[in-house]
C-alpha cells in the first residue's frame, strides 16, 4: 500500500502532503503564539498604575540582554539562510554542500540556546529583588544564593492523612535527627526513626494503617445509623502524631513551603509544624538598585526602604540622582509646553537607580555622579557590563532585611511579575521549537544518505519542510525581540 | 468492480493480507481502520467512566442526607465520603469537574472525531490510509496517555481536579497548592493531561485536513464529497484553530502553579484568609478568554460529526437525496467560521460593557442561522420518504427534535439580560446536554449501528437496538427536561446537596408575608408557596432517570459485542443499499482498503433518480444498469422490524 | 518548478539580498529601541514607537515568509488558510481586549462622576 503525493504535489492543489500538513501545523503555531501574544497584550495594557507591577522597558532594565537578544536574531536569520541554501544544494545535487550548510545551521542553533543559557541563568541566580510592605522594591542579590528560615527544631507534628510531610526536606542532608514517636500509633512501642526513608515508609505505613481503622469505624458508624441507634459514637481516629527528637536539630525551611512561623513553631502549608527556638529568618541581602515606581513621590522619603538599608549617603544619592532624571524629563516636555505625566513621574524615571553602601560610598561618590547623570541618556550598553563588573567590588555590603517587612521576594525568574513570567514562558517555548527544529534537521542531516541515494527529491522535500518549521521559529523570534527587550 | 460480490472478496483479502504479528496489527497499529476502533473502544470506556462519576453525584442530588449505596465500602471511596456515607463537597467537585472533563475531551470528541472520523473519512473519499499514518498512531497514543493521567488523577493523594471543567483561574491556581508536591496533584495533572490531549487532536486535526485535501480519489471533486467528509473537515479546522489558545492557557495556569507566575493572579489576592504569595498583576479573565476561545468551537466539535453522520444515515434510510446538499456545505463552513468569534457569550456576567457584549449577542444570533438551516434540511429530507425505520434510523430521527430543543434553549442564553438570570443554573446544563447527550450521542449510537455490518460483517440485533433505543429516549428527556424548569426557578448548578440550602431559604422567603417574592407571588397568583419544594423533587425524577438510562445501555454493550460473533452475517458488502464510497470496499476493509483504485462518478446522495432501475446509483457505479437488485438486508431492513 | 533546467543561483541571490534586508532591520529595531535620534517622543516606549517597532518587525516576518518560505511560489490553498489563521488570532488579541477595554464598572464610575458633577452644579 503506497500513500500517494508522498513526494510528488498533487495536480488540484499543488502540494504533496508533508508540506500541506506543515503549512496546517504552522497555523495552529500561529495560533499557539497569537495566544500568547494576546496574552502578553492583555497583561500589559492591564496594568494599573501604582498597583501592579510595572513593566520593566528599555536599556536601563536589560542591560546586556538587548546585546544577547540581537546577537540571537542574527544568528536565527543567518541559520534561515543556511536552510534555504541547503534546501537549493540538494536541489543542485550537492551532497558535501548540503551537509556543509546543514551543520552551520545546527551549529547557529547550538549557539541561540547557549546565549539564552547565559542570559536564563543571570537572570535566575544574579538578579534578585524584595518588594517590601509599603511597595518599595530592592534589587539585588541574596548572600548564599537561597532563601531560608533558620529553625532550630525540637519537636515535629504530621497528620497521617495526604502525602509524606514537607517538613523532612528542610533538613539539611545528614543530619537527620533520632526522632521517636511521642503521641499517635507506634507511641506505646517507643518507635526510632533514624533517616528520612525510614521516616517515609513510617508514615505510609501509618497511613495505610489509619486509613483502614477509619473505614472500619465508618462501616461500624453506618451500620449503628442504619439499625437505628439513638445516639451513635460518632467517629474519631485520630490521625496526627507527634515526633520528638533527641536533641536540637537544624531545619532550614524553604519559606515558600512555610505558611505561618513564629519564634516557637513553623507551620508548613500541607499542615505538619515543628517546634523548637527560631534562629533566624531574616533575608541577608546585598541591595544593587532602589526602585521605588509604587510608591507615590510624596511619600518616597519616608518610605521603610530607607529604613531597612539604614544609610543615609544611599538615601542622598537616590534623590540626588532622581532629581538629575526629572531635569532630563522637565528638558523634553518643557520646551513644548507639556506637563510631564503622572505616569512619567512614577512609571519610568525611578525605574533603577544604584546606590552604594558603606564605606565606599564617600570615595565613590563622585563618579557615581558622574555615571548617574550620564544615565540619564539613552546610552550605548557597552558600558551596562562594566558597571555590573563595578557592582561586584563595591557592594561587598550585606544587610539584613527583617522577613515582617517584605512583602513579595524572588529572583528575576517567572515569578516575578507578569513580564518575566511572559517572558520566560514564550521564550522557553520557543527554544523549544528551536530544539525540535534542531533534532529534526540533524536527523535529516546524519541519517539522510539513504534517502538521498534513493529518491534525492524526497530528501529535498524534507529539507523544505523542515526549512518551513525553522523559518516560523526565526519568524515568531522576529516579533519577540522587541516585544520583550526594546519596547 | 462489482460491489456486491462477496466471494472475489474473501480471495483478494487473501492476497492483501500481509502477515502481521498481533501488537503491530492490532496494538501499534497504523492502520487508519484499526486506530479508529481503539479510539472508538477507549473512548467508549471513558464514556462510561464519566456516566458513572454523574450518577454518583445525582445521588448526593437527590437523596442529599442518606449514604451513598454499594460504594460506601470500597476503600478508596469513603476516604471521600463523610462519617455516615454521604457525598462531600470535595467529591461533589472532583466528580462534577471530572465529569465534564471526561466526557468532552476522553468521551465524546474522540468518538466522534477520533472514532468515526478516522474509520470513515478516508474510505468516503477513496484513499488507501491516512495522509500520516504513524502520526495518526501517534495521536492515539498521546490520547490514551492523557487519559490515563486524568484517571490516574483519582488516586493521588489530592484527588482529581476540583475546579470545574472550565478550571477558572484563580480557583484553580489555587486548588489544593498547600500539598508539598504540588505536581502530583490532580489540578496539576489535569493541565498536564490536557497539554497532552490538545497535542493529540492538532496532530489529529493536520492529519485529516491533509487526508480530505490530498488524498481524495480520481473524480472526488469537493462538491462529490459526502457531507461527513464536509463536516469532519471544519470539525478538523475547529480544532486546529481552537485548540492552541487553550493549549496556552493551560500552560499558562500550569506555570501559575508550578512556576509560581501570576498571569491568572490580581495583585491582592487573599485565600483562606492569608495572602496569595505572588507578584500579581495577572488576569483571571484572561483565562477565561483564552479558553472560551477553544471551549465555543469545541461545542461544534461535539455535534457536528454527530449531525453529518445523521445525514448520512436519512438519505440512506429514506432513499432520498439529501435535501439542500450545498447549502448544508455552505452553511457548515459559515458555523464554523462564526464558532470562533462568538465565545465571549459564556462571560456575559464577567462584567463586559455593552459594546462589546452587544457584539458577541450577535455574532451568537447569528450562528444560529446556519445551525437552522442544517436541521431544517435534515428534516425536509425526510419528507415524502418511504422511510426505512432501522435502528440506526430511529437515533437518527430521534437526533433532530433532541438537538432542536438543545439548540433552541440556547437562545435565552444568547442574549445577556435573560442570561444574568440564567447563568450557572441547572437551565445551562440542560441546554447543553439536550445538544451533546440526546444530541450527539445518539448520533453517534446511530453511527455505531450503521457502520457495524462494515466493521464486523455482521448486522447488529434489531430487537435488543430497540430495547436500547425506545428507554434511552425516554430517560434522556427524564433527565434533561426538568432540568429546564428547576434552572428557570433558579438552582444553581454547583449545589451538591441538591438545593437544600435553596430549598431553606426559598420556604423562608414564601413563608414570610410582605416580603417582596411571596408578594409577587401572591399577586402573580402563579407560584404557590410550596412551588420551590416541588422543584426539589424533581431531582429524584431527574436521578431515578439517569439510573435507568445507565441499566438500559446494557443491551447496547450485548448487542455491541455478541453481534461480533452471532450476529447475521451480510450477504453483500453494502447492506444498507448506499451510495458512499466506503461501501464499496470489502467487508471488513483490509488494510489498504480498496481493491482497486477507486473512482467517483457521481453525487454523494443518487437515491431513487429518475429513470434508474435501482433506487440508489453508488458514487462508484460508473453505469447504474450494473447494479444488482436490493440485496436481503436491505430489503428486511424496508420493514419497519419488531 | 522545473527541476533540471532551474535557475538556482538566481534564487541564491534573492535569498543574500533578503539576508542583507534582515540584518539591516535589525539593526534599525535595536535602533528604534536605544539611540536617541530613532527612539520617538518622550523616553520610554511610546505608541509611535509601538507603531515603527511592530511594522519593521511585520516587513521582515514577511520577507521571510515570501520569499525564504516560497510562499511568493504558492497558490491560493495556503494564502486561504493564513488568511483565516490571522483573521482568527486577530481577532483572538483584538475581542479580548475590547471586551476588557469596556467593562460594565466603567459606564457605572462615569455614570456615577455625572451623577456627581450634577449635584455639584444643584
């Protein structure tokens, strides 16, 4: 049985059926990315001014990106060429080309997903931000590149109901305590739970064992209502227990896992808790930038940022340095006899600003200055990495941030607002379709001799093909160049 | 080629068969045939699943304060239940959501698309497989991992999804997020096995689209297309258009949960008392969007395969042509362009302005046009028929008044005023289930009966095709027509104790004078003080029906797989005396289908032309005079049988 | 197309010509988004900006679909089927916005502020 237009188009439409079945998945691709387009229009033109998050826009905010994101659009359009020229060697009948090209194709591929690593991988671990209570936000960097509260635990409470509690895993590896069961089943036997694997095949033991008495108190409950008891014992299994270790054991919680925490206890949010004595949890934070967007312009020089950074040279140089940016606005609206806009004030001149802690802030004074100022201009970003090259000696400076004050915290990954989310989001989805893309060419490329030998023109229309799904990856990474870096 | 020659068949099978071990022929299978059936099999399953979930929860409807029967013991399920036997919110809401999950996405489009589609399309239009063959089994197998995954779902510890079908954000973002690993939970995996699916019906979708385009026969010109062909291509167009944008959204809220993003999230969102930890700044209209965007099409995902296999089967049984062929074509590509710009109509009560909730009242007035003109040419194509009421006839004709009554209801709905009042209460469920259960699934049921003798060789039993037929229209409309009324009075849709807390607070309102109902009441004359609590029970109508709709599909499931075996064999490859194309293929098709390179010669529907011997001229007759007389089958099947 | 007797350094030298063109829109969208001169209006991405940025990008998504994904070599089957994709995602980006440009909570706060500014003028 043969498939007919395999190879050759058919008369009426003039496709053979791979390409009319790219051409239909490339809709529904449109379709994929309009989505998100329109997800990405949506969320934008949502936002409320001085409630929401602001959109993150410009040379100032992504620095060194921009380059990496224009590098990236030329490497995608250099790799399209190099399918289509491929495409034409087979049509020629030039094997040696036809890899040639191939391989400069992949190679461009190879190259895309490395400087999206490099770009994934500083904004993941070396961009870090805390928006505190009055909406103040700090960017930065944590002090040991995690977040925890510091917790010394005495005892831990689990409900044998759901799934293994998630208070084992904030203990750091090796140092499992002895714990021995105090209240709940195995109490009277004084059972020992010397590792987290025992822990785990105690609790589902447990659970199961729970889980079976509750069915058998149900079906006694059930019968005694059927048979029409006055007052039947209603049901109790209980089903906590309580694990109380030997001595104090360190537990560094993962505050997104934690619901509630005081100086004596830390309720995880599947319910299991431990007590014992709070070492401490604040935030050691290295601050880079003050952004203060959300925080109306009367009340920024109260605002608790300040007080939480609790340096006064900081402080001067922030608004020293603001008032240098609204100059800048005052010189393009003035002349034309406009007001400058509310949204102006708060959205876009605060947006990032560097202060310097300590010591080195009198000695550095000057310069910064300088460089302030000269922000203020739109200016080549050259300069972004020398400065960032800047920060890493000067902001050796820690500061605790006490966790009551924060509001919201993370890295510059997809929680941290709606355009990193996007972000994130679109471009992992496209470097997906490059992956994909890529697999698919080199399989072309590698194993395409036999087909080649047999029916060159069955490979030339594969090459097309194929082409066609890369060239649409080069085309959405057209739109998404300036839509998430420039604009 | 004579079409009716069984004996050269069993021959040429001979020579066709290749000898394939048992899992590549029936298990990994490319065969267009052999995929069609595991779709069929599985979704038939997943059919059932979903009927059982419903009739757990009409139980918690009807008899809100008495434990569940027979289910209370199993181990797995009083987890879920409260002390003394009853349903609890919880399961209400896994089932509630699991239900309509199950049945949409596992049951009833993969029957109707997957199924039928995959078996017929490509025998309608003369083409040896599929455009993809291994794409095609790769579609299936996506299916079947996802379904699994949405049963697998049940026995987390979090239980399946709980959010609804639709899965609002920002509910669903934030159901069940306090379990430690937040992937292994039922909402996560919900969007995960729906990732999977939409992956399987756009890979389905490109494989039809090409199929019909570039596969079709010598002579199969578009206006030659049987109308299944028609719709399975617009079917095919829905999803491949639709299906994305959810597809995003469910990416979207699966980032929501597991990444931690907000793009569902508004900045200040509290649950359970305590701040959502999140930046914010998200839409959960958006969501709603994004997959009503899908969701609209997907409604005529669900009947259009189901409305051309009924016309299929009228013109066949009626031995006339299809009344109004091209208009049927035209207007079927119309509903389908107009089924992407009308979604917003599902949102009325979101809060839209006028502008644009006037736009989408009428871009959905207006899609009722085409639908009228496709039941209305069914129905005049049945007038003046010497009608042959078979089986397959009967859910046919049944189709047309249960999706008129489906689609008129809607109307009410079109329009926002009446649809604030209506919105979210039992009146929608019965809309839409007049459309896709009496609707569509008898379509199917009737598909299933017509396209038997094809599969197997053997005719199903007539008698237990009535014994299937006659309750199962009698409990849908038991079902589904006093849904109307309780909606109209106001029950909403989600009260899993069946309206107690209504049924309280409605007795209150009558019961004190002076208030302003019971004064409308009283003036109106119309509904009397104890009117809410007779609406009450209706839903022990409403679920005794259900119940005994469920006892009366066991003569199907018999009749489905004892026919197999002791069924009547057909004494020639067209039993029903048709003219499309797949009926000229050998009994069961091998792989490859035809024999020969087929051709088609004519129209779709020549029954009963003019001046032919024979009532019907086949597509693949070049010259009628050949046909053979009425071959037995066709002949029992003139008398109305039992 | 004619297989053997096809001119293909012909269609080399398109393709290096659009490759040039790509290269040189790219380099104005970088531009358009950083240099004073081309960045329009007041600092900061502004509808003119939105309005240049968005056609440039458009010009070179169809370069790349003219001529380096053939479509200038296609007939109708396929021009028919982009046209309902983009018509649909069109439609996709524009109704959602719409109908969250025009929430009923609008009419009512201006409904209200009338309301106000007549008492105001009682």
């Amino acid at each position: 049985m043969e498939i007919p237009h395999e190879v050759t188009p058919r008369r009426d439409t003039g496709l053979y059926n791979a390409k009319l079945g790219v051409w239909l998945f490339l809709a529904s691709e449109v379709m994929l990315f309009g989505g998100l387009f329109s997800a990405y229009i949506f969320l934008r033109v949502g936002i409320q001014d001085g409630v929401d998050n602001p959109w993150p826009w410009g040379l100032n905010v992504h620095k060194d990106f921009v380059w990496l994101g224009f590098i990236n659009t030329l490497v995608l359009i250099a790799s399209s060429v190099g399918v289509v020229f491929a495409w034409v060697a087979l049509k020629e009948r030039n094997w040696k080309l036809y890899q040639v090209y191939m391989y400069a194709v992949i190679g461009c591929a190879v190259i895309f997903m490395c400087l999206k690593g490099i770009e994934y991988n500083s904004k993941l671990n070396h961009h870090f931000g805390i928006k505190l209570k009055d909406n103040s936000v700090m960017e930065g960097e944590l002090v040991n590149k995690t977040d925890r509260i510091r917790f010394e635990g005495a005892t831990a409470s689990v409900s044998l109901q759901g799934a293994v509690p998630v208070f084992i895993k904030s203990i750091p590896k090796g140092e499992f305590p002895i714990f021995k069961v105090t209240e709940g089943p195995g109490s009277e036997e004084g059972v020992e739970i010397h590792s987290d694997s025992e822990l785990k095949a105690w609790f589902h033991k447990e659970r199961r064992a729970i889980s079976a008495k509750l069915t058998e108190e149900r079906k006694r409950y059930r019968a005694e209502l059927a048979s029409g008891v006055a007052n039947p014992t209603p049901v109790s299994v209980s089903s906590s227990a309580k694990l109380t270790s030997s001595e104090p054991f360190v537990l560094n919680a993962n505050p997104r896992k934690v619901v509630l925490h005081s100086d004596s206890v830390v309720n995880f949010k599947d319910g299991s808790k431990v007590e014992g004595k709070l070492i401490s949890d604040d935030v050691e934070f290295i601050v880079h930038e003050v952004d203060l967007q959300l925080v109306l312009p009367q009340k920024q020089r109260e605002s608790i940022v300040w007080d939480v950074i609790n340096d006064e040279g900081a402080k001067q140089q922030f608004f020293e340095q603001q008032d240098a940016e609204y100059r800048h606005l005052r010189e393009y609206y003035e002349p034309r006899g406009e007001v400058i806009p509310e949204k102006m004030l708060r959205g876009h001149i605060l947006n990032l600003h560097d202060v310097h802690l300590g010591g080195h802030h009198g000695d550095d004074h000057g310069d910064d200055h300088h460089d302030a100022v000269h922000k203020s201009e739109p200016k080549p970003s050259a300069e972004g990495a020398h400065e960032e090259a800047a920060h890493e000696h000067e902001d050796d400076h820690s500061i605790s941030v006490p966790r009551d004050q924060i509001k919201f915290m993370g890295n510059h990954g997809p929680r941290y607002g709606n355009y990193y989310a996007i972000y994130f989001t679109m471009t992992a989805l496209h470097g997906l379709h490059v992956i994909g893309g890529a697999l698919v060419l080199l399989f072309f490329t590698v194993f395409g001799k036999k087909l080649y030998l047999k029916n060159p023109e069955h490979l030339a229309n594969r090459i097309e093909v194929g082409g066609l799904f890369w060239h649409f990856v080069d085309l959405i990474w057209i739109f998404l160049f300036p839509l998430m870096y420039l604009l | 080629m004579s079409a009716a020659t069984a004996e050269t068949h069993d021959q040429a099978q001979e020579e066709h068969h290749h000898v394939e071990p048992f899992w590549k022929k029936y298990i990994f299978s490319t065969d267009h045939k052999t995929i069609g059936i595991q779709y069929g099999f599985t979704s038939l399953v997943f059919l059932a699943f979903g009927f059982f979930l419903m009739m757990v929860m009409r139980w918690s409807i009807a008899y809100p304060d008495r434990a569940v029967p027979l289910l209370a013991d199993w181990p797995w399920f009083q987890a879920w239940l409260d002390d003394s036997g009853k349903v609890t919110g919880d399961l209400y809401n896994m089932f509630g959501a699991m239900h309509g999950t199950i049945m949409v996405f596992l049951g009833i489009v993969p029957l109707a698309f997957g199924a039928f589609g995959n078996y017929v399309t490509p025998l309608q239009i003369g083409a040896p497989d599929m455009a993809f063959p291994r794409l095609n089994m790769a579609s299936y197998w996506l299916y079947l991992l996802g379904g699994v995954l949405m049963f697998v779902s049940f026995f987390l510890p979090s239980g399946a999804a709980k959010a609804g079908w639709t899965n609002y954000s920002p509910l669903a973002t934030t159901t069940d997020i306090h379990y430690g690993d937040l992937f292994w939970t039922g909402q996560t995996q919900w969007l995960v096995a729906m990732a999977l699916l939409i992956t399987s019906s756009l890979l389905g979708a490109v494989n039809f689209i090409c199929t019909i385009i570039n596969l079709r026969c010598r002579g199969m010109s578009w206006m030659r297309l049987p109308f299944f062909v028609w719709a399975m291509l617009v079917t095919g167009f829905l999803l491949l258009l639709a299906f994305p944008p959810l597809e995003v959204a469910a990416i979207m809220q699966l980032m929501d949960r597991m990444a931690g993003t907000s793009f569902f999230v508004p900045t200040g969102l509290n649950v359970s008392g305590m701040s959502f930890d999140a930046a914010g700044g998200g839409s959960p209209l958006l969501y709603q969007h994004l997959f009503w965007f899908l969701a609209h099409p997907e409604v005529y995902v669900l009947i259009l395969p189901a409305l051309a296999i009924v016309a299929e089967i009228i013109p066949c049984n009626t031995r006339k042509p299809l009344w109004g062929y091209k208009t049927m074509v035209y207007a079927v590509m119309v509903l389908g362009f107009l089924a992407f710009i009308v979604w917003a109509h599902h949102m009325y009560i979101t809060g839209m302005g006028p502008a644009i909730s006037t736009f989408f009242q009428t871009t959905t007035v207006l899609i009722s046009v085409p639908s009228v003109i496709l039941i209305t040419s069914l129905l005049i194509s049945m007038w003046g028929g010497s009608i042959r009421f078979n089986v397959p006839m009967l859910f046919a004709t049944a189709f047309i008044p249960m999706f008129g009554i489906g689609g008129l209801t809607g109307l009410p709905l079109a329009f926002s005023l009446p649809d604030l009042h209506l919105h979210d209460t039992y009146y929608v469920i019965a809309h839409f289930h007049y459309v896709v259960a009496p609707g569509t699934i008898f379509g199917l049921f009737a598909g299933i009966y017509h396209w038997y003798p094809k599969l197997t060789g053997r005719m199903m039993s007539t008698r237990l095709g009535h014994l299937h037929f006659w309750p199962s229209l009698l409990f849908m409309n038991g079902i589904f027509a006093p849904m109307f009324i309780q909606g109209m009075a106001g029950f909403h849709r989600r009260a899993f104790d069946g309206g107690k807390a209504y049924e309280q607070i409605s007795t209150q309102i009558f019961a004190e004078p002076n208030t302003f109902l019971a004064n409308i009441a009283e003036i109106l004359n119309v509904i009397e003080p104890d009117a809410a609590l007779r609406m009450i029970d209706l839903n022990i109508v409403t679920s005794g029906s259900a119940w005994l709709l469920a006892v009366f599909q066991v003569p199907f499931i018999i009749n489905l797989f004892i026919s197999k075996f002791v069924g009547k064999k057909v004494s020639s490859d067209n039993p029903w005396d048709a003219t499309t194309l797949e009926w000229a293929t050998p009994t069961p098709p091998p792989h490859g289908n035809f024999l020969s390179e087929p051709v088609a010669y004519r129209g779709p529907y020549e029954y009963s032309v003019p001046g032919e011997a024979s009532d019907f001229c086949p597509q693949f007759e070049d010259d009628p005079s050949k046909i053979p007389a009425k071959s037995e089958a066709g002949k029992e099947g003139d008398k109305p049988a039992v | 197309m004619a297989e053997s007797t096809h001119d293909w350094g012909k269609h080399k030298k398109s393709y290096l010509i659009v490759f040039g063109a790509l290269c040189f829109c790219t380099c104005l969208t970088l531009a358009l988004g950083i240099f004073a001169p081309f960045d329009l209006g007041p600092p900061g991405p502004t509808p003119a900006d939105f309005v240049i940025g968005l056609a440039v990008a458009c010009f070179k998504a169809s370069l790349v679909g003219l001529i380096f994904m053939h479509l200038n070599h296609e007939r109708g089957l396929i021009y028919k089927l982009l046209v309902f994709t983009f018509l649909f995602s069109l439609g996709l980006m524009a109704l959602t916005l719409f109908a969250g440009a025009d929430p009923i909570l609008e009419q009512y706060d201006t409904l209200e502020s009338t309301k106000g500014k007549l008492m105001e003028k009682l």
